[in-house]
C-alpha cells in the first residue's frame, strides 16, 4: 500500500494531539446526544457515553457550562457557515432555500429549543452572533429581491420556521429527518404565498430572554 502523502491544508498531528481532537469530537458528539435528551443530565453521563475518562473530559472542558456554550457555539458556527455558502450562490432564492433545508438537516436549532437558558452566553460567541444577523439578513433580502419571498418575511422569522422544523421528533432519527424536510417544504411554500400573516413580525431583541440564565 502507497505511503499516504501529507499535504499543508491536511497535516498529520503527533500522537498526542491527534487523540485529544479525536477525544474532542466524541465528547461534543456525546454531550449533543446527552442533552438535547436532558439539558440537567450529569458532564459524567456525556464522559461515558463517549467513551472517554472523566479526566480527560475535565482538562478540555472544565465545567458543564463551558461544555454546553462550547456545543451551541459550535452549532451557531455551523448555521453561519451554512449561511455564508448559500450566499455564494448567484441566484437568492435557490441559495436561501439551500440554507433552509441544510441547516434543518444539521438540527442546528433543537440547541437552541433544548439548552437556551442553561448556560451564561459569553463575549467569545458575539461576533458569531453579530455575523448570523447579517448574513440572515442578506439571505431574505436577496430572496425578497428574486421575487419569490413574500414581502412580510423577515429574517426573524427564519428562527421561528426552523425552531418549528427542530421541534419535529421521532424514534427514528432517519424518518424525524424525512419529516422535517417534509414540513419545511410546506413552509417553503407558504413563504411564497400571497396574502397578509397574522400579528407583528418578531423584533430585535425578542428572543433574547430566553438566554438568561434560569436558576
């Protein structure tokens, strides 16, 4: 068998490293499972289903609550970067409704649903923060310019369409994303519908009690 070649954007990591990233991944991979199930479960519960000592959980993550901002940090990180790809597309709408269902498929928002108001959000997540709100932003206008969106959408309203996706839960996790996808195709539709919505679009800031810590 040829020698795998290494290359600058793929290098190898000494032993070492290479097992603590491979640690990191199962930890954050178990801690997602962990507490979407029970946002009050114990950090030992997240240790032994990722197979990993609870020593080795503690030197990368020193409490549960940098554990549960480090996983929605990470879940937010990964909506921007769904964002910024369906940004490159050339045509709005085909690019916002990639970003829709991509981000339903990654379940970025049953974080939210699940563990918003069980950790202290820190000044670290801000610029991500800041960067969601511009690029959701510059999604709906550029919708809105296609002339496919209805006029009364906001970009507040895509937490709402996909909170609404997240809270779609089965035993089986392939058929809960079938029927995610599903709703948000329904949804889909009806942004493109005529006609006036009920009530005030959300504001800025309405949201944001639901990140105070709850004691």
């Amino acid at each position: 068998m040829a020698k795998q070649t290494e290359t600058p954007d793929q290098p190898r990591l000494p032993g070492r490293k290479a097992q603590a990233a491979r640690n990191d991944g199962l930890i954050l991979e178990a801690a997602r499972a962990v507490f979407l199930d029970d946002p009050s479960a114990p950090i030992a519960a997240v240790a032994e289903r990722a197979g990993v000592g609870i020593s080795a959980l503690y030197r990368r993550y020193p409490s549960k609550e940098v554990l549960l901002r480090t996983l929605c940090h990470e879940g937010l990180r990964r909506f921007n970067s769904e964002a910024d790809a369906a940004l490159e597309d050339s045509d709005g709408w085909r690019g916002f409704v990639g970003f829709l269902e991509r981000v339903v498929e990654a379940d970025v928002h049953s974080l939210t649903v699940r563990l918003a108001g069980t950790f202290t959000p820190d000044e670290t997540m801000l610029p991500d923060v800041v960067h969601s709100g511009e690029a959701g932003e510059e999604l709906v206008r550029r919708a809105h310019a296609s002339g496919r969106l209805r006029p009364d959408v906001g970009a507040l309203d895509l937490g709402l369409i996909l909170e609404a996706c997240s809270a779609v839960t089965m035993p089986d996790p392939g058929r809960t994303a079938e029927l995610r996808q599903r709703v948000l195709a329904l949804m889909i539709d009806g942004l493109t519908a005529e006609g006036e919505l009920p009530g005030p679009a959300p504001v800025a800031g309405e949201f944001a009690w639901r990140w105070e810590r709850r004691s």
